[in-house]
C-alpha cells in the first residue's frame, strides 16, 4: 500500500525531524522537496490565520495536499508576548539566541513564569481544510537549560517535569509537546478517514 504524500510546508528541518517521527504512516516531505523556495507570507495576526496562509499558498501554487503550522510561545507576564511574533520576537534575523535574550530580559525578576507554546495546524486535503491546535502549559526558567530541541526549548519548561524542553528527547517532547498534541489529532484525523 502507498503512503499518503503530504507535504509539511516548513524549511524547518527541526520541525519535519519531529513529525517525521510521529507520522510514520505517511510520506511527509518538506518545501525543498517540491522545489518550493517562495517567503511564503506570515502576516496574519493569529497563528491559525499564519497556518492558513502558508498551506493555501501550496496547495493553490502545487495543487497538493499539505499541511502548516504555526507555533507561539506566549508568556502571561508579558500579555502572551511574543506570541505570533516568536520566531522574529528580536528581529527580523529569527535568531533564537536573541530571541531568548530578549524574553528573558522582559520578564526579568517577574514572579509569574507562567507560559504556553501553542501550535495551529491548516491541513488542506481533497479540497476541504482542517484546523487543529495543541497547547502545552508550563514555566519560563531564569536560564538556558539543554542542548537539543531549537526555538525557545532551553528556557521553557513543561508543567509536571523538572527538565526544559530541549533536556528531553524527540520522544519524551514530542509526547508532551503542543506540535506533538496538535500532530496527534492531525494523525488520528487522518487514520478515521482512512487516507
């Protein structure tokens, strides 16, 4: 039987390593696969809207089935900054290290460390389009911790463990992990429907 081909519209080989891992039962390529090396637009105000954006762009320029995300991280201290704006949070250079420096330095000695991640799927398949969302609660550490994960993943840490997301493995994260809820549903979507 042949697998499914969905493209994942990301040039995050991060992001594709992970649900690569959890899709298995798919053939799940990225943009440089199709030969898609367009900016597609970020410029919605919601991380579903930026989800919607980027899957409609391929499937109306390549006529496939794919699906996109967007993913934010939103800290209560500082009215769910940087949210959308995560991954140019410090600039237009989307540097993680920056990234992380600024949020870390906004929140400063702030007692409220409460955070989100939170991802949005758009899947477009056989000319309908799904959505689906994951959140992952935790907290914002005083500083880095760990060496895997990318992103915000040093400073961030899962509510009910004593480890950030980038202490922890694709597995342990990716069981946890707002993308990894929100594949999940994306997954078993696909599973009921038999496609």
């Amino acid at each position: 039987m042949n697998k499914l081909k969905l493209v994942f519209a990301t040039n995050n080989q991060h992001k594709l390593k992970e649900v690569q891992a959890m899709l298995t039962n798919f053939d799940i390529v990225s943009l440089a696969d199709i030969n898609c090396f367009d900016d597609i637009p970020e410029t919605a105000d919601t991380l579903e809207g930026n989800a919607i954006l980027k899957a409609n762009f391929i499937t109306e320029k390549y006529g496939l089935d794919c699906f996109a995300d967007d993913t934010g991280l939103e800290v209560e201290a500082l009215n769910n900054e940087p949210g959308v704006y995560s991954a140019r949070y410090a600039g237009e250079s989307n540097n993680a290290e920056e990234n992380m420096n600024k949020l870390l330095n906004n929140i400063k000695n702030n007692p409220n460390r409460k955070a989100q991640f939170k991802t949005a799927i758009a899947l477009n398949i056989q000319g309908k389009q799904f959505i689906f969302e994951g959140i992952c609660e935790g907290s914002i550490l005083t500083k880095k911790r760990g060496e895997s994960g990318f992103g915000y993943d040093p400073i961030f840490m899962p509510d009910g463990y004593k480890t950030s997301f980038a202490e922890m493995n694709m597995d342990e994260k990716g069981k946890i992990s707002h993308r990894g809820k929100a594949i999940e549903k994306l997954v078993t979507f696909l599973k009921e429907h038999h496609w």
